[in-house]
C-alpha cells in the first residue's frame, strides 16, 4: 500500500490525501473537519491527547490503540466507496460550520475583556 511521510504546512495536503493518521490531537481534528478518515492513535500508557467528540461518526475517525485496531480500522477506510466520502466530505464541512467561525473585532473584545 502506499503511504507518504509529509512535513511542512499540513492544511496544504488536506486536498491530496485519503487517509490521515496522527497522535496528534489538533492535526486529527483538523482532518476530520475536512471529512478525512481519520486514525488516532491511542496511547496505551500515557493519557491520550483527544479533543474529538464521541458525536462525531466513527465512520470519520477512530482510536487505535494496537496494532489490530489499526488494521481494522485503516482496511474499513480503504475500502470506502465514492457515497461515503461524499457523505464524510459533507459532514466536514458542516463541522467547519459550527465549530469554526472568522473572527470579528466584537468577538476578540469579548473574548479578551469578559
């Protein structure tokens, strides 16, 4: 199977990828939110780092935390077909939607003076 290590801007590949997979809590959230498959992996001995909601569909993302959830989830995801990436696409954007807004000076003020 392919799979490419990348480094620089991550929000540049977004567009290019089909499967993302990170411990990382803010790039996992991120791809998700583009409606990417997304694996986290779990730590079996630290505290996870995981800011996703368990109302988001497991179809757009799971938590590994061995090697056979790992492979259970990433053979589930290539094998999606064209509906359901639609589908996740769709549920990305709505969670672009709600949990993401441009800010305004009225919202700055509030934030930093309330």
């Amino acid at each position: 199977q392919n799979s490419t290590i990348v480094k620089g801007d991550l929000s540049s590949y977004f567009n290019k990828i089909d499967i993302f997979i990170s411990a990382g809590a803010s790039p996992c959230l991120e791809s998700i939110c583009y409606g990417i498959p997304t694996i986290v992996i779990g730590s079996s001995t630290d505290l996870d780092q995981n800011p996703i909601d368990n109302k988001i569909p497991d179809k757009l993302w799971k938590i590994c935390y061995n090697n056979n959830e790992f492979n259970l989830a990433l053979n589930e995801y290539i094998n999606y077909n064209d509906k359901t990436l639609n589908e996740l696409s769709l549920i990305g954007q709505d969670l672009r939607e709600s949990l993401f807004c441009k800010p305004t000076t009225q919202q700055i003020e509030n934030f930093i003076f309330n």
